[in-house]
C-alpha cells in the first residue's frame, strides 16, 4: 500500500502525533521522553504564545494502515524577518527506517513550505530555541536529556539522501564535577568581583526571584543569544508564560545570577537535576502515576547528574570574566550536593566563548547534533 499522509488539525490527531514518538522508542534505552502535556501545550495553536508570530501545520504518514512517521512544517516571522532569509522549518520528526515513510513526510513539509513562499527549509528545529532541536548524529549509546532530541542513527542518512546539507552543529559535553572545588576558578571569580563591582544575588524564596529578577533574566537571554544560529527573541507573552511555568519550580542553590552595583543583571546560569531517568520511569506522563517518578528525583532521591540549561553573560561583560562568578557559584553547589557530572547540554560548535570555559575540566565530548538545510526549488 502506498503512503498516505494526513494532516494533525483535531486534538485527536494531534495527541498521536505526540505519542508516535514514545512508541517508537519504547524499548530505547537512550531516549527521554519529553512531558506529553508539556508537548501538547507546545503544539496547541491556542495555547502557545510562539504562535503570534509563527504558522505551522502537522503531518502523519501511515504506511500499511499503521502510524508509521510524523513531521511539524513551521515558518517563524520573526526568525525570517531577522536573519533576512524566507525560510521554513521542520521539526518534531520522526519515522520508521522506510525510505517510502521518510519521502512523503518530507515531499508534506516541502510542500506546505512552498505553498507559503519559502525558499529554504531547516530543521530540526522548534518555535523558537526553547524547544528541542538538532538531529543526533554522534552519541547514540548515551542517554538523553529532558532537553534534547533522541532519534536512531538512520535518521542522517534519510536526510542526506534527500539532498539536506549540515547548516550548524550543536556539540555536547560531560564534565566531571571535582570531589573538590576547583579553586583556581574562586580565585578568578574574586578578582572579577572587585574588579567590576560585581556580586552574586542572592534569594530566600523562588517568589523573590520571580519578583525581582523573573522578567530581567528573559530579557537578558534575548541580549545574549540574539546572534546565536536562528534565534528569535522571545515575546512578552513567552516571557511571562516561562516565568510562571519554570520558575517557580527550580531549585535556587542551582541557579546563578550576577549582578552589577546597581543591582542590574549582567550573568546568569541555570541547571537542574537530571531528569531524564526519571521521564523514561514516567514515561513522558505526568498522570496517573508519572509525577510520582518526577518527584521522587526532585525532593527524595536526587540523581548524580546535573543539567547546565542556560548560560548567558552580558555581551561587554563576556571578556571579562563574568562566566568565572557564574560557575564559580555553580560549581560550590554541585561539589555541596554531591553530583558526579553535568551535562553541558548544545552548545554551538564555534562559540569559543563558551568551550573555553571548560578547558580546565575533565570532560568528554560526548554527543553531537545538526541542522541541515535544502533549498526549495
């Protein structure tokens, strides 16, 4: 039989697309499930805020009457507008290793790029950068983060043949966390502090830190990443929906603001517990008994593992040493807390500024990811 492609336009549709992920990688012991309903919110045109500024339509491919491949077709303005470019994207991609399933999800996605004057599409890529992107292509047989794509080594491979290029790389680290504080970066910390006037806030409670510094710390990450491969800042409307749903939950001995001496933010580091073994017990679902795995990592049993999720330093600072205040802070509470290593999480694999914070780490450069891209005739 041949293929046949239908379009996600009813919550129905729309929940199997999220699921065909998970039954795929059912038995996978790398991949981490992202959270269903974190998923469904991401994917709803009501629901998500990137929506005022992107259009994107969703495909099924069924092959012998079963669920056989997904793909998302996205065009976000505001990306184009600012890089000068008319390009589509495609994203939340998956398939069986058929080479019939992988034409017509793509030949879908091309197509529906077209239609709306496309000349390039990219991919895979989210809304905006706060969603997974980059295709695995090293690092097969290490485990995932909450953050990232998993997808089978024969996933390249399809696209290549299909005539998609590399764009840009995205590398992964393995740090090991020192049994003992490193000192030398404390010593360069203290020098950067007197030097700039900096300091480290400090918060008694996460509503003190929504308070003060929720809607700055945004606004600092639309500064810093703005030149970063396909960034577009985030809207009012995703700032506040960030700050109500990640704040509020992350644990402040792992979070790293640096401010100036009048209390601007100049730098900042998040991270988190791995979660990832914690998803796959989950199984990508809060209810009904999901949660329980989730907080049972968070509050009881903590993994060894920890997930550096944001980094950012205030452009004229970043020549001057701030990033050494920011993980100099981190690096205190991963060593107090007894974590092993840290999961750097993508970095852009020419962004020395931030590989060169690592050279004085045990580390391992364990995964790498892409974005390819094709031109639309």
């Amino acid at each position: 039989m041949p293929v046949t492609i239908v379009k996600a336009d009813n919550k129905k549709q729309l929940k199997q697309f999220i699921r065909f992920g998970y039954e795929l990688y059912k038995n996978n012991p790398y991949y981490v499930p992202e959270l269903f309903e974190d998923a469904l919110t991401t994917l709803s045109k009501e629901r998500n805020a990137a929506f005022e500024f992107c259009d994107a339509d969703y495909f099924l491919a069924y092959k012998d009457g079963k669920l056989a491949g997904r793909i998302a077709a996205i065009i976000n303005k505001r990306a184009n507008e600012k890089w000068k470019q008319n390009a589509a994207r495609f994203g939340w991609v998956d398939f069986i290793d058929d080479a019939e399933v992988v034409d017509a999800l793509f030949a879908a996605a091309e197509a529906w790029a077209r239609e709306r004057g496309a000349t390039e599409i990219h991919g895979p890529l989210g809304f905006t950068d706060f969603d997974r992107e980059g295709m695995l292509v090293e690092g097969f047989d290490r485990l995932g983060t909450m953050a990232t794509i998993y997808n089978y080594p024969y996933y390249p491979a399809h696209l290549e043949r299909l005539g998609y290029v590399k764009d840009v790389d995205w590398i992964e680290y393995l740090l090991k966390v020192p049994e003992i504080k490193y000192e030398k970066a404390g010593r360069i910390a203290a020098i950067v502090k007197r030097k700039f006037g900096l300091r480290v806030a400090r918060f008694k409670s996460r509503s003190e830190l929504v308070k003060r510094y929720g809607k700055a710390l945004f606004e600092l990450i639309n500064e810093c990443y703005t030149d970063l491969y396909g960034y577009s800042a985030l809207s009012e409307k995703q700032i506040e929906s960030y700050i109500k749903t990640y704040l509020p939950v992350i644990d402040l001995r792992l979070v790293s603001l640096v401010v100036d001496k009048d209390d601007n933010l100049v730098a900042l580091g998040v991270s988190i517990y791995s979660m990832s073994e914690a998803l796959q017990k989950a199984k990508g679902r809060l209810f009904p008994f999901g949660w329980w795995h989730l907080a049972k990592a968070m509050f009881f049993k903590r993994p060894k593992r920890v997930d550096l999720l944001l980094v950012a330093v205030k452009p004229e600072y970043q020549s001057k040493g701030a990033f050494a205040i920011v993980f100099d802070e981190l690096q205190n509470s991963y060593v107090s807390m007894g974590f092993k290593d840290a999961e750097s999480n993508p970095e852009l694999e020419d962004n020395d500024k931030v590989r060169s914070q690592w050279e004085n780490y045990e580390k391992e450069l364990h995964k790498r990811r892409r974005a390819y891209k094709k031109e639309l005739a």
